[in-house]
C-alpha cells in the first residue's frame, strides 16, 4: 500500500475529507430512514425478508480467505442484496417490502454475517458498507416505485423486456457505486480520478458482472419460483467466488516469489536492506499519480522489484548499491544484465524491457521506466552514501538532471507525493513548497 496505513498516527492526524464525510453522511441517513421505517411498523413479507437476510449473511461468511484490497469479497452477499432491492413478486404473488426495509434489511443482515470476521479482527471495511447501502438504496429507489405504481408490470409484463430491464438497472448501480468508489478514494489517496475509476470500471468486466447477473437472475428466478431459486441461482457464484480466491492467491505467491528475489541482492550485500522495496512502493505511488491503472501498474510494481538484480552479476559490488551514482555507461550495463536475468524468471517480456532501459535518456524510455530511474535515484541520494544533504537536496539533484537523465513531469509527481507526508518506508518528511 503507498497510502498512510489505517490507525497510523498519520491516518489519525490527516483531517477526513469531505467526500468521505458526504458519502458517510448519506448512508447514515439513509440507515436511520430505513430503522426508523421498519423497526415500528415491523417486517413486510418477514419470510421473504428472512430468506433473503440469511443469503446475504451466508455470503458475509463467505469472505473467509478474502485478500487485501479485493474490490468484492463478499459477491454472493451483493447479488443477493441486490436482487432484494429489485424483487417485486414471489412465485408470482406482489411483495411489498419496500426501498427503506430493504435497506435495513441488508444491513442487519451484513452486519450478522461479519460479525464472526469483527471477532477475528478482520472485520469488512466501512468504506464497503456504506458503499453497499447506497448502492442497495439506489436500486432499491430505481425499481420499486415503478413497480408499485404498475408500470413497469403493464409496460414489461414478464417476459425479456422485463429481464433486460433489471441488468440495465443493476449494470446502472454498477457504474454508480464504481464511481463512488473512485471518488472515495480520490478523496483519501489524491491520486487521480480517471485511473482510479478505470480500475473501478475493469473490476466490473471481472467479478462485478457476475454480481450483476446473478442478482437479476435471482430475481427472476423468485418471481416466477419462488424462495427456492434462492440457494440454487446462488451455487454458481459462490463457485465463481472460490475460483477467483484461488487465482487472487496464485497472483499474489508470484508476487512474493517475485519479492523475494529481488531480496537478493540484498543478501548478497550488493544493495541496502529494504532498498528494492521502498523502490516499489514509492514507483507505485509516482505511477497513481501520473494516471497509470491496471496492468501497467503491475509492470511497474515488478520492474521496481527488480531493477537492481543486474548487481548480481558484478565482480566487485556497486558501493552501497547506490547506481544512481554510477557513470552513465556503467548504469546501461548493469541495466543490460538486470534486463537478461529478469528474461529468464518467466516474468512478463514489459518487465524486461523495463529493466533493461531504465537507464537510457529519459525521452527513449518507456514511463515506468522513467519511474523506476527517477525512484532508485531518489533512494539512492537519500540513501547513506548519499552526497545530498538530505531529501531535497536529493530533489533538487533530480530536478538539475531533468534535460537528459529524468522526465521533469516524474520529478515534480515525485516531490508531490512526498510532499503529502506519506508514512512508507521511502518518506522522509518533504515539504513542498
């Protein structure tokens, strides 16, 4: 993560940020209307709201072996929160729970589901309930008064029309919820919004529109069946779910491999300890910033990881591993070498190319290329055989090599991320003035 970790004492002193609070704000009104609604006059349909209740806390349970930063773990719990807020019969009898029932319904009923998770200590992240809320109070507020007022029924009648119409309203909440998300974490992070909404989006093509599709056919399936669609249309999601848990889990063993062997060169004394690591998360950091998403994230990540592992093929080592403080012609060589080795992990051929140019002049590079040199030269001058006074001198050294060596917009990405006070491993406490 390049972001201040949670409970932090710089997460602690950072002032909320007013999207966040707006966000918050919502969806607690929206949950005070819901229990203020349905706590007085009771349940409507409680068999139907039982069932459905006992399908989303099921799914709650079924994020056990979720990873960090996974955007839906709990997606049988979203679908059937979702085909909830668009239900309008069962087995062909009208329902009349409600937008402010259904609200409160998939909250109480999250809430139970995670409470095993709060007792571990791995809990579901606030930001994902709220965003489940109105998400499920949106749908709720598309569908079900002009199902109550009969249009949709003399319009749609039942038959693909009436289908088509349920994915467009789920696909509609999709979009909606992928930028909240986005906006949130704007708010929270300062990256910009297009790349983190891109990533929102390309989550959606995954995960997202099996959620989506499930839910509608959920709802389908009650309509015309009843409450025993509920467990049957459920099964293949949660297959869905397992299958992706164990590629999320493959993907991150490849990354540990990864880290570990860019560690070494730190083993083999040719570079600090942590070096390559702070590399990685600073060359994140800088990436967000300047609008990478997605895969070329992935690359960057990689090749920061490795960018050094050339070292090893050295006779004499580079002191302190510091490159950045080599003569040109010495940094292409071991760029080279790093470039051959990296060929040979399996890796990603972007990886290599990555590695290999990273210390060409800056206008015949790649842009993660242009990250990971300015990154490894910051860390270097920083670093205790650094020449710099300190981290803005190292700037300021980076900024004087802008026409040759460094891209002036890296630079400056560089300096605004520190300037934020991060709390990684790389910040060293710079203002920017």
């Amino acid at each position: 993560m390049t972001s201040a970790a949670v409970g932090s004492p710089a997460a602690r002193r950072r002032p909320v940020p007013r999207t966040v609070v707006a966000v918050y704000g919502a969806a607690a009104l929206l949950t005070a209307a819901g229990l203020g609604s349905t706590i007085p006059r009771g349940l409507a349909d409680p068999g139907i709201a039982l069932a459905f209740g006992v399908l989303i806390a099921v799914g709650e349970l079924a994020r056990w072996g979720a990873l960090p930063g996974e955007r839906e773990p709990a997606p049988v719990a979203a679908a059937g929160a979702l085909a909830y807020a668009l239900l309008g019969e069962n087995a062909g009898q009208p329902v009349g729970h409600g937008v402010l029932q259904t609200v409160t319904v998939v909250l109480v009923a999250a809430l139970v589901g995670a409470v095993p998770h709060v007792a571990r200590g791995r809990g579901p992240a606030l930001d994902h309930m709220v965003r489940r809320v109105l998400a499920v109070g949106f749908a709720a507020c598309c569908f079900q008064p002009l199902y109550d007022s009969a249009e949709l029924r003399e319009r749609f009648g039942a038959g693909p029309g009436y289908a088509i119409l349920l994915l467009l309203l789920l696909v509609l909440t999709a979009l909606c919820d992928a930028v909240l998300a986005a906006l949130v974490l704007r708010a929270r992070t300062r990256h910009p919004f297009g790349p983190l909404l891109r990533d929102e989006l390309r989550a959606l093509l995954h995960i997202g529109s099996a959620v989506c599709a499930t839910g509608a056919v959920i709802a389908l399936g009650v309509t015309v069946a009843g409450l025993w669609a509920l467990p049957v249309f459920s099964v293949p999601l949660l297959l869905t779910q397992l299958s992706f848990r164990r590629y999320a889990a493959v993907r991150t063993t490849y990354r540990q491999t990864i880290a570990s062997l860019a560690r070494a060169t730190e083993i083999a004394g040719y570079t600090p300890q942590g070096h390559a690591r702070r590399v990685a998360e600073l060359s994140l950091a800088v990436g967000r910033e300047l609008g990478l998403s997605g895969p070329e994230l992935t690359v960057l990540e990689y090749a920061a990881l490795m960018h050094d592992i050339g070292q090893l093929s050295l006779v004499d080592p580079v002191p302190d591993g510091a490159t950045a403080l080599l003569p040109v012609a010495e940094q292409r060589r071991i760029a080279l070498l790093g470039g051959a080795v990296v060929r040979q992990t399996g890796v990603p051929a972007a990886v290599a190319v990555v590695v290999e140019r990273q210390a060409d002049p800056y206008r015949e590079q790649p842009m993660s290329a242009r990250i990971v040199r300015a990154v490894n030269a910051y860390d270097d001058l920083t670093g205790e055989c650094a020449t710099a006074s300190g981290p803005l001198s190292a700037l300021e050294r980076l900024r004087l090599g802008t026409a040759y060596d460094y891209q002036p917009e890296v630079v400056e990405s560089l300096a605004r991320v520190l300037s934020r006070g991060r709390s990684g491993p790389w910040s060293h406490g710079v203002t920017h003035g």
